[in-house]
C-alpha cells in the first residue's frame, strides 16, 4: 500500500491518530484505508474509515501483491501518536506526507516532506493481524439524535477532565446530560453539572423510547473533536441503559464510528443478581467485543434470540471467539450477569419498528428506516 496526504488531509489524519489514542493502546492499519482500535477492556471502539478520494495518491501496489491476502498491521499506538502529535507544528511545516506498508520488513514506513526540502523518515514495526470489527446495527436503534459537534462540544467542556463518566437522558420534550459518579455518597467533594436542550437545538431528533443511559466520556472527546475540526455533524444512536451507544461523523471522503458501552441500570442490575450477593465495585458495563472480520456472523441471527452472556473460546487460528452460552437455572455470578455482547445482543430489539415518541428535522435528507408520527 502506498498514499499520500497533502494540505488539509495530513491534519485530519493526524486528528483521527489522536481520537484512536483515546481508544486503545494498539492501532489496526487496514491497507483498504481503515484505522481502528480497541481498549483492553472491550467496552470501546472506534473505526475511521478513509475514502481513495481522501488521498493525493492511493494505491494497493503492484498486481502480485493485491492477489495476496490483505494484510492487516496492528501497531502501537504511542509509536504513530507521537509522529502527529503536534498537528499545529505539521501543519505549518509539512507540504506532504506519505504512507506505505513494506511486508517484506514488517515496516510502515511515514514519510514527511517538509519545507526548506526536508524529508522525515520514520520506520514503524508492526505485528500482521487478523481484521478488528465489532457489529453494531445502528439502524435498529430507535433513538437517533443529530447535532453539529460545536454543540456537543459545547456540552461537554462544561465536565472537568477528570470527568469520567456522563449520563444522556432524553425523552420527547428534553435532551439532558450530567455527570455521574459511582456510588454518589460523598456530595462534598464531587461537583455536580446539569443541563438540557431542546430538540429543536438538533438538526435531528428521533425518541422512540425514553432512556437514560451512562457512558464513558474520555473516549468520546477525540470524536468530538476530530469532528468539529472539519465542521461536520455528530450523529447518536442509542436504546435503553445497558446497550451500547454509537456516535458517528460522515462526509464524502471519510467516516468515523465510535462505540461505547453503557452501565446497566441499577433496576435491571437488581433483577438480575441474587439478593445475598453483594454489589460489585466494578459498574455494569455492556462488553464491546472484538472480533476478526471472518468470525462476525452476527447479522445473520435474529438479535431477539440471542442470549446476554457468553463464552469466550479459541478459534482455530488462535483468534478469540465469542460464542453464547445455554441458559441454565442456576444463580448468576455477579460478573457474568451484568455483562452481554455488543456483537450479539446490543441490536435486540422487541419489534422491528417501534413506535417513535417525538421527530424533528430540519434536513431535506429522508430517513427511510425512522417513521415519523
């Protein structure tokens, strides 16, 4: 593989490293111009995804190395941060930049063409890997909130940086946000912010259920971010507390997905566990997992058949598996009842097309998947 930044396009890759670093300690380099990571934790994940059109120049290299199979690099991430880290430097200083995976090395190689006809040459190793996806059906959420991300970011630069989690509550009238903190017994050291819009401050607002979910709000700040850097809107489809949320930026040239997960509710948590256990000091968080490309089947089952809690398992090419387990009568351990799969049981939903409580849009774009009232 072989491309090449110019102008504007060397900044907002440099833009999408730091978003991925918020992420995950590992980054996958696609060659079919993806980037994507993970955390440790499996409870975050973000995909940004780069058109030909993005690039000066693209290419796949020569017609022997496009019949082999795509390989996938999976570097460390503080090794590629630390080449963009100063995007005010590079973009006064750097004319172009170019990208290409050397396999017979095991190198990806960034160059910067800088002014005065300097070139910076940076050698990156990396570990060839299996493809990194998670499944999340977007389209089968029934909220979906659209909003420029000057406004988002306007929300959520009122939370200290420290702020570690935040909860979205929306019903048809009002859209909120708060910070949240775990357990909430000492008030006097925690300082607590809330605020509210109305939906006709977003460019889109579909609300077929009321929720209130909580999600990490670290991971979140780089997308938000990236996008206001190129002015573009953040989409936000979610369901009820305890599935995952996704936050989403489009353009012609580009796409970024972030996922995160949500804490289960204290009702549900409550429901689901044994009166005599004791409540863990870990929140309940939905799992987002993920797999190789060539082991995601969840779009071929039915999301209401699939159970929440599942079984990690070697594949036969030592790539983990996530496979679900029998339901049995037995009490539930703490752990495995407050966690299900992003990839399996995040999309579940009771009927294919819910009702919505409340629309509104100010775009001529149609929504084909989301009725109106």
């Amino acid at each position: 593989m072989n491309c090449v930044l110019e102008g504007s396009g060397v900044k907002a890759f440099g833009k999408a490293i730091h978003a991925l670093s918020r992420i995950g300690d590992e980054l996958w380099l696609d060659p079919m111009l993806a980037l994507r990571s993970v955390n440790s934790a499996h409870s975050a994940y973000a995909c940004f995804l780069f058109s030909p059109l993005f690039f000066q120049l693209y290419s796949l290299g020569s017609v022997s190395e496009q019949d082999r199979e795509t390989i996938h690099c999976k570097l460390l991430i503080k090794s590629v941060l630390s080449l963009f880290r100063c995007l005010a430097t590079i973009e006064r200083n750097v004319e172009r930049c170019q990208i290409s995976i050397s396999t017979s090395n095991d190198r990806v190689v960034i160059q910067f063409f800088c002014r005065h006809g300097i070139t910076k040459t940076h050698n990156l190793c990396f570990q060839e890997s299996e493809a990194l996806q998670a499944v999340f059906a977007s389209h089968l959420c029934p909220n979906v909130i659209k909003a420029p991300a000057r406004l988002l970011g306007d929300m959520v630069m009122h939370f200290p940086v420290s702020q570690e989690e935040i909860t979205l509550t929306v019903t048809p009238l009002r859209v909120g946000l708060r910070n949240y903190y775990e357990g909430e017994n000492d008030l006097m050291k925690n300082m607590y912010t809330e605020m509210s819009l109305d939906p006709d401050e977003f460019n889109y607002f579909q609300i077929g259920v009321e929720s209130e979910i909580t999600f990490c709000l670290k991971e979140l700040r780089g997308l938000l971010s990236f996008a206001e850097s190129l002015s573009l809107p953040v989409s936000v489809h979610f369901g009820a507390a305890g599935k995952p949320v996704c936050f989403s930026v489009e353009d012609l040239v580009l796409e970024a997905t972030v996922v995160l997960a949500t804490l289960i509710d204290s009702e549900s948590r409550g429901l689901s566990q044994p009166s005599k256990t004791q409540t863990p000091t870990t929140p309940g968080c939905v799992t987002v997992a993920a797999l190789p490309e060539a082991s995601c089947e969840a779009d071929s089952r039915k999301p209401q058949d699939l159970p929440a809690v599942m079984e990690l398992i070697a594949s036969s090419q030592g790539s983990p598996m996530f496979y679900p387990l029998a339901q049995t009568d037995d009490a539930a351990t703490p752990a495995s009842s407050m966690i299900c799969s992003l990839l399996f049981g995040a999309s579940e939903q009771e009927d294919d097309a819910c009702a919505v409580l409340a629309f509104y849009s100010d775009e001529e774009e149609v929504y084909t998947n989301s009725p109106t009232l």
